[in-house]
C-alpha cells in the first residue's frame, strides 16, 4: 500500500527536478517574478475549476482557518517559487537542486519546532555533511568560488524553508482533500505574487513582459503550469497525507540527481569536484532519511498493542477512515 502511495511523491520530485532547467531558460525573456506570477495564476485558474466541480462552492470555505491557509499560501507558493525563480539568477540550476534536496532535513526541523519532535543528532550531523558537499558544488572547490554561494545561496535557503513549512502544514489538514488544500494555499499565494510583480513593475524593478516575450517562453510555461504546478503539487499534497510530511519529503533527495542527469543530457560536462559535491550531498541526504525510518520502524514496533475493550460499543472516526 505505501509503494502505490510512494508514486505521487515520486511523480512531483522528478517533475521538479526536470523544472529548474526548464525556468532557467525561459528567465532569459521573462524577469523572475513576472514569470512566476504568469505561471501561478494559469495554475490557481485550472485548480479552482477542478475544485469546483469536483467538491463545489462550499470547498472555497477555509474552515475556520483563513489566517493560517493564507500564511501557507504565502509561504508555499510565493515564497518557495519566486525565491527559487530568483536564485536561478545566480547559480545553476543544478546547483540549485541541491539546495532543494535538504528539504527533508530542514522539515526535520520545522517538525521540531511546531510539533516539538526533536531530531536526533546524527540527522543534524548528516545535514552539515550534506551543506558541505553542496558547498564543493556551487564553489567547485575553490576558495575564490565563495563568493558564488551569495545571493543564490541565501534566496534558496529561505525558499526550502517556506516549503518544508508548507509541507509541514499539509499533514494538519487532513480532514481538507489535497486538492482543495493545494487549491486554497495557491489562491493566498497568487494573490501575494500578483501584488508583489504589480509593484515591482510599477515601480521599475522588472519589467512587463511584451507578448512575443511570452509566446517565445510558451513551451516552457506549459510545463510549468500543467506538469510542475498542478499536477505535481497536487501529486505531492497527495503523498504528505497519505505518507505523512517526513516520508514524503524523503522524496526530494531525487530531484539533485534527476536535473543533473537533465542538465547532462543538455550537454553540460560537470567537474571531478561537483561530482564529488554532489556524491556527499545526496549520500548525507539518503543515510540521514535511513536513520528516520529506522527509527520510526523502531518506534510502531516498540508501540503497545491496545487493549480491546468489550463492554461499550466501538466509536469509529469518521475523518480518521476518510484520511486513511
């Protein structure tokens, strides 16, 4: 049952892996924000009219929870893929896949800090062993090379941190279908993106794309609205609830070794060093999700069988059955 699980996951990291390639060449037309704002709102238009046919118009309802769909929204969506667009500015897009692959370690943490489950601290050593070789990558071994870790660096750090939240609030919302909690998040954070590109071009940091510009990126914004928007989000909030946030997000170790294999075929040569870089990351990365499963195997065996009671009628949990 969790091998046929483990496919939507699987479908959305290799979906994604492929995508920074894809966005890398279409930033040579569009500006980044303006781009992601395109690609979200086609995306956000074709989610909330599968939402409305498939559940309908009591769907679009928060629930009692619009502060905190709106923060994910944010954070999700807006956050993960424009900062992610703009660090496709300054660094590869291999390189940038990298840092996309500790989001299981980072959700480790974000697990820590809301839910108060602490990482053990060997998965903490895994992630500065997984930095390191990511480091190996982006400066290629070179002390000169730093500088190179900069901004890209930065805007991708804050752009796996939003999406291990993300991901995170997606295991709180399992009385919500993956589609209307992908549906509802995107809308929240369209909204922040379309307001934040209308500023940026009113006030001359970007500017609108001419027709042509977008017509020349069509291929390009199709695949990153049909394949890596929708489907591939949807696929993924699909795995979070049916796997759990952490095992799903073990998933993104394959996105660095799907782009560097897409970026190879494209005809890029990568160096003894990032290999190497690469080698370290993914490894740390793999042996740090071992350690979380072993564990977690460890613990349901661990657990206390219950006792049935006969005395009373059992109560079954209507959402408990619907989630499972």
């Amino acid at each position: 049952m969790r091998s046929r699980h483990a496919a939507f996951p699987l479908f959305a990291v290799l979906s994604w892996g492929v995508m920074f390639p894809v966005l890398a060449s279409a930033l040579t037309r569009v500006d980044a924000l303006n781009l992601t704002t395109a690609r979200y709102v086609l995306a956000t238009a074709i989610l909330l009219a599968l939402l409305l046919a498939r559940e309908g118009l009591a769907a679009l309802r928060a629930g009692g929870r619009p502060v905190e769909v709106v923060a994910l929204g944010v954070l999700g969506f807006a956050g993960f893929n424009v900062l992610t667009n703009l660090a496709l500015g300054h660094a590869a897009p291999q390189q940038i896949a990298l840092f996309a692959a500790t989001t299981p370690l980072v959700t480790q943490l974000v697990r820590w800090v809301r839910d108060g489950v602490r990482p053990r601290p060997v998965l903490l050593g895994f992630s500065l062993l997984a930095l390191v070789g990511v480091g190996l990558v982006i400066t290629r071994g070179r002390l000169d090379g730093l500088g190179q870790f900069g901004a890209g660096g930065l805007l991708m750090i804050g752009a796996v941190l939003g999406w291990a939240v993300y991901t995170h609030g997606a295991s709180r919302f399992t009385g919500w279908s993956p589609l209307r909690y992908t549906t509802l998040t995107a809308v929240a954070g369209t909204a922040a993106m379309l307001a934040a590109s209308l500023a940026a071009d009113l006030a001359g940091w970007q500017h609108l794309p001419a027709a042509a510009d977008l017509v020349a990126v069509a291929p390009q914004l199709a695949y990153a609205v049909i394949v890596a928007a929708v489907l591939a989000v949807l696929a993924w909030n699909t795995g979070v609830q049916r796997l759990g946030a952490a095992d799903a997000a073990l998933f993104m170790n394959l996105v660095p070794v799907t782009t560097f294999v897409v970026q190879t075929v494209r005809g890029y040569r990568p160096g003894a060093v990032e290999l190497v870089g690469a080698a370290l990351t993914i490894a740390a990365l793999v042996a740090a999700n071992l350690v979380t499963r072993s564990r977690a195997a460890t613990t349901r065996a661990a657990a206390p069988v219950p006792v049935a009671v006969t005395d009373r009628p059992a109560v079954v949990d209507p959402i408990a059955v619907v989630a499972r």
